[in-house]
C-alpha cells in the first residue's frame, strides 16, 4: 500500500515557453484511481471492508481481495478552455486487474476485447479497450449535477489513431500510451470552461456495466504530459540527446525509441 501510494506522486515543472507559460507533469496513475471519482469533492471513499458497500456508487467484490484496496481519487492538473496537452513521453506501466498480485499486466494501451462502462455521476460513460489510461476534462464544479454528455466511442483501432482530440467537458477519453500507429505523440485540446483534467482508470466486473472492481488494481501507469509547451527533457537528459531530438522530431512530434 505504501508504494503504491508513493507512486501517485505528481512532479510539475513550469517554464517559460513563447509569451505562455507552460507546464509540464509527470504523473502517476494508480490501478485504483477511478476516473468516475473526478472532481467528486462530495463524496468520501469509503475504507476497504472485504465486501460491496451498501450506497456506495462504485461496485466491490463480496470477498476480500488479496490487495485489500479502496478506490483512489485520481489525478489532476490544472488547464483552461483550449489549452493543448501534449503527451512528452509514451505512457509506461502496469495494472493487474484481477485477484492476485502481479501478472497478468495490463499496459496504458489496455487489452484489446472492448469495454463498455456505464456513466456515473455527471461522468460519461466508457467504450474503448479494457482498462486503459483515460482523461476528463472538468470545469470547476462537481460534475453530478448535470447529466453525463454522450459517450465518446473508442472500441475500434481506427477511434483511437486520432492526432489530436477535442473531448467535452465531463467526456471520458482514451489516452492509452499516447501515441498513435504512426508513432506520433497524441496531444488533447481542453474544451471551452474546463479548469481541469484529470487521470485515471475505468474499470467494472468483467470491463461491463457498472463502474467497479477496483479493489484488486495493484500496479500503476505513468505518464509525462505537457500543457502549452513543447517537449522538454526528464532531469537528466543530456542537452546533447535534446539537441538530437530537436533535429530529428522538430518540437511536437518524436519518434519512438527503438
Ligand atoms: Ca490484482
Ligand atoms: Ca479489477
């Protein structure tokens, strides 16, 4: 528990890039970081007891789990209507879903049978691969009182190749690693209003129906996203090595490593 939770740590760096100022973030995204508890300042976690909680929204198992895990609020940064968030670096990790410590894994891209993930709580529902890193974009007010908005639609290969994406306020989107089939960085334009994006991990019994089943999620995702600003090395980065980048990819777009 202890190093699970030391892994949600959040690293900022705010530089100066043109006339706006920018930031950039390494995140962690723990398995228990349930996208539905964004922006839901309201409600409480309750502790994890071994079973389901009678009124609580996000559905447990009726035995303990061997990780013994309650949901997590999951991770945010702060945006306005507009703001491109660009990904820096192609999200690493993973998440064991079921019983039982370890593999399988499930990496950011999640594994590919769909998933279907009823909305909750203002929150859109989920369509896209089982247990993927996912975003949403929040205004400043706690999102159950409107209705959720439509579900955007990432189950097939070809909704999740986009370059760049416009999500709504309150729709969830997929991120996975990143990156799509051509190896470009995918980058995820804030909508009109929004305060925030937050991190996190839709997750259900069997990846359908209702949001639960986070109570064995050990293992996490991380990810290196920037807001306004071009690609900027992790500490220690040679300035060599960011020069290379710089000739090879230009600024906001880089190869993957072989
Ligand atoms: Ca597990
Ligand atoms: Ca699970």
């Amino acid at each position: 528990m202890k190093t699970i939770a030391a892994l949600s740590s959040l690293v900022v760096a705010a530089t100066l890039s043109g006339s706006v100022l920018g930031a950039s973030y390494d995140i962690s995204i723990r398995g228990t970081d349930a996208i539905w508890l964004a922006g839901r300042t309201d409600l409480v976690i309750p502790a994890y007891t071994g079973t389901d909680v009678p009124g609580w929204p996000i559905d447990r198992h009726d035995f303990g789990t061997p990780e013994r895990l309650a949901e997590t609020a999951p991770p945010v940064i702060s945006v306005t209507g507009g703001d491109v968030v660009k990904v820096f670096d192609p999200a690493v990790g993973g998440v064991s879903f079921f019983n039982g410590f370890g593999a399988p894994l499930y990496g950011p891209e999640g594994n590919a049978p769909t998933s279907s993930i009823l909305s909750l709580g203002g929150i859109s529902a989920y369509l896209g691969t089982q247990g993927a890193l996912v975003g949403v974009f929040l205004d400043n007010t706690i999102p159950d009182a409107a209705p959720a908005p439509v579900a955007l639609d990432f189950q097939s290969a070809a909704s999740r190749d986009f370059t760049s994406l416009s999500p709504g306020l309150g729709q969830i989107f997929f991120i996975g690693d990143g990156e799509n089939s051509a190896n470009i960085l995918q980058e995820f334009i804030a909508p009109t209003g929004a305060t925030r994006l937050f991190l996190g991990v839709p997750d259900g019994f069997g990846f359908l129906g209702a949001p639960g089943a986070y109570d064995d999620n050990d293992g996490s995702y991380r990810i290196r996203v920037g807001v306004n600003q071009n690609p900027v090395p992790e500490a220690g980065t040679s300035v060599a090595s960011l020069l290379m980048a710089s000739l090879a990819g230009g600024a906001w777009l880089r190869r993957r490593k072989a």
